[in-house]
C-alpha cells in the first residue's frame, strides 16, 4: 500500500525464515472475520469491518480461492441467550453486514447437526488460506518495485558512519546489511526483541501461547458446513473451541490455549529454557497467571486428554 500510493520509495522486507508467513500468519485458523466482538468505535472495530469488505475485494482481483461459509455464534442456556444479545447490538453497532439474530429453526437450516436456543448469524465470514493470499502480497510487492530478503535474520540496530542519507544499518545474523531511512518493525513474536535491539523498552513482552487444534473424522466433517463458535464467556480473554472449515476440506475443532515453551515452540517438546525463564518470570504472566489459574489448569488439561477439548 504504501509502495501504491509513494511509488518511487525504494522498501526492502526482512525475513528471518525460508519464506514468508512462515509463523503466526501461516499457522491461523483461516478466519475473515467480519468484526462482531470488538468495542464500538474502537479502531479494531473499524479496521475488521474495513478489512473484511478490502480482503474479498482482493481475493476477487486476484482469483484467489476461498469460502463465504458464513459463521454461527450459538447460546445453548439462557444466560448464554443475555450475553448473545449483547453482542448482537454490538455487531450492529460496528455494521457488520447482514448480521442477523436467529431462533433454533433457522440454526437447523444453516447447520442440521447444530443445537442451541439462539444464534447470532454472519453469512459474510469467511475462510481462505492466509498463507497463499501473503505469497500473492509479496509478488505485488516485488511488482511494484519492492525488495524482499528471506533468511535475513536480524541480529543489530546501528547508525551508519556518515549518517546522511541512510543513516540506519540492519545487520543480519549473517553479516548481510541493509541501510535505510526509516524501519518498520512487525517482528510477530520477536517483536519486543527487536524493539530491544533499537534501545527501546522490552514492555510489553511477548508471552507465547499455543492454540491447539484437533482434526474432525473425515467421515463427520459433512455434519460442519461453516464457523460454529460459543457465546464467549466473559471472564475470559479467548473466544471458546470452535468448529472451523478449512480450504482443503478438513474441520478443525479448538483451539484452547497453553504456554508455549518457546516463543516459537507448536509442540509439547519445542522448549527454549532461556525463553521460558524470560516468560515466567514476566510479572505481567504472574499476574495473569494468578487471575486465570482454574481457567489454565483446565486449558492443560484439555490439551493432555482430548476427551475434554471435544467435550467443551
């Protein structure tokens, strides 16, 4: 976007990776979200309802695949049915299009195999492969005149010696460098480290979280036809297991949410000590830690014995 509307800057992209998307952007449920939960006119609000209209708007321009599935948000008990209407008036409030409130009749026509007393309906989510669509992104950027570097991993921050005209210098762990005018960083999970690097504060810390996801039979994934979520409940930070479609026609059903070992660690056995240390002892993970310990006890638990995750 910036190349688009600046087109005679010259702009580099730095990845410490093989490829792009190789982290927290490929390793998603697939969700376009339509903007239900976020505050009225908070900027979250405004950019997901912006954002949803823009990304089918550049999946049509460039023919990339994806699925209008819908997504139902279900209330099973009556005070489940309260909070549901609260944000009903809340997606009405964002514009989320075409969002609708619906009785069990209608729940059985979009999903036959759902249960619930009310749903909340928004035949405008999504799915696609988040993946493919930044691989699209990179050749448009590269279209446009911009430059990306893969298996760049920074290592320093310095000024450069004569500090006229591009007075930074982006050393890799390498030893490669690249001057520049301005940085912008979007580090994902290293993104306090690299503020470190520039002299800025390590607050606030990434404390990593791993969402785990179990795979639905393939003989029950036609009882799934689109995002079926819980009414979030509100002591929590999480959005509840859900049932999510995917591109290649799997279902997925999760995620819960368990510290992870290292900041890029997707398995039980992926543990960096140094990491882990850093994170524990992190007094904003101790308070959450304190305020949330029945609810991280369970996410364990839920994690370790899969009964409990399809049960929830």
């Amino acid at each position: 976007e910036i190349l688009l509307r600046h087109p005679t800057l010259r702009i580099a992209i730095v990845e410490k990776e093989s490829k792009l998307a190789f982290h927290q952007s490929g390793h998603n449920s697939g969700v376009i979200h339509a903007g239900i939960y976020y505050k009225p006119g908070s900027l979250k609000a405004k950019l997901c309802v912006e954002g949803l209209h823009l990304s089918y708007k550049y999946l049509d321009e460039k023919n990339i695949p994806y699925k209008k599935v819908g997504k139902l948000i279900v209330a099973t008990n009556p005070v489940e049915v309260e909070r549901l209407n609260d944000l009903y008036q809340r997606s009405l409030a964002n514009n989320v299009p075409d969002v609708q409130m619906v009785d069990q009749a209608k729940i059985k026509e979009i999903e036959p195999y759902c249960e619930g007393l009310k749903a909340i309906w928004s035949p405008h989510t999504g799915i696609v492969d988040w993946g493919l669509v930044t691989q699209y992104y990179s050749r448009d950027f590269k279209a446009a005149g911009g430059d990306v570097y893969v298996n760049f991993k920074v290592a320093k921050f310095s000024e450069a010696p004569d500090r006229v005209d591009y007075p930074i210098v982006v050393r890799s762990e390498k030893g490669d460098e690249i001057r520049a005018r301005n940085i912008l960083t979007c580090g994902g999970l290293q993104s306090d480290k690299l503020a470190e690097m520039t002299g800025c504060s390590s607050v606030p810390k990434i404390v990593p979280f791993r969402g785990e996801y179990l795979l639905l039979s393939k003989d029950k994934c036609h009882m799934v036809r689109g995002n079926i979520y819980p009414v979030p409940d509100p002591r929590f930070p999480f959005l509840g297991v859900h049932f999510t479609p995917r591109m290649d026609g799997s279902v997925w059903l999760g995620p819960n949410a368990v510290l992870a070992f290292r900041r890029e660690g997707y398995k039980w056995s992926d543990i960096n000590l140094l990491e882990l240390i850093d994170a524990l002892r992190f007094p904003g993970f101790i308070k959450m830690a304190s305020k949330f310990v029945g609810a991280g006890m369970m996410e364990i638990a839920r994690s370790a014995l899969i009964p409990l995750q399809v049960r929830e």
